[in-house]
C-alpha cells in the first residue's frame, strides 16, 4: 500500500498513511478515502475499519469520495459490493505493460506478447 500512497503523491495528492495521529483524525480530515481490498482487509479488524469508512460510502454526502481499490481477488465483503471497485493488479498490469513497450521502443526493439504480462 506504501506504493499506491507514493503514485497518488507523485501525482500531486496529499496522502494521510500511517501518519501521526489516529485513524479517526486522518479520517476527518480527508475528502477522499482509497480504501485498499484484500484478504488481510477484511481480517479481524474488519468491522472497526468498516465503521470508519461510513461517512465516506453515505451516498447523501456530496463532501466525501469513496473509492475501493482492489489489491487481491479476496471476495469483497458484502456492505461494499454495492460500490464499484478498481482493479489494482490491472492497472499494475496495464502500467508494466507500457513500461516495456517505452523501454523496448527506446531500444529499437519491437514490443511483444512476452513484455506484457498475461491480462494486460
């Protein structure tokens, strides 16, 4: 998750992750939150997180923006299968994919299936 936090910054974002400070503080100060899904998510301390996310997945708050991000194919859990995910392991995909062409177009070399990994 430290990778994601570090592209969103790289784009301009201010990112609140493990920063000082509770969850809670974090939480109110922010306008967006990029919930990251995966099995280790929806562990033990799934239901206090899933508290906290409930100001940002209210529909009627025009203030606050709610995206999941899909990290793994864990099954999401069912208060969020209302809300439609991204694939992160795409999108990782997608941007090795069009590293190896701009590298391989750099170099002369024609890019091929085997510099795109399968799916992207």
């Amino acid at each position: 998750m430290r990778e994601i936090a570090e592209r969103l910054r790289a784009g301009g974002l201010r990112v609140w992750f493990d920063g000082p400070g509770s969850i809670e503080e974090g939480l109110g100060r922010s306008r967006a939150l990029v919930l990251c899904l995966s099995a280790n998510a929806f562990g033990p301390d799934w239901a206090q997180l899933e508290s906290q996310t409930r100001r940002f997945r209210d529909p009627l708050n025009q203030d606050r923006r709610f995206i999941p991000l899909r990290l793994d194919d864990a099954p999401v859990k069912e208060s969020l299968a209302q809300f439609l995910a991204i694939e992160w392991q795409g999108a990782r995909k997608a941007a090795r994919c069009l590293s190896a062409a701009e590298d391989r177009t750099a170099g002369g070399r024609a890019v091929g299936a085997e510099d795109c990994p399968s799916g992207a």
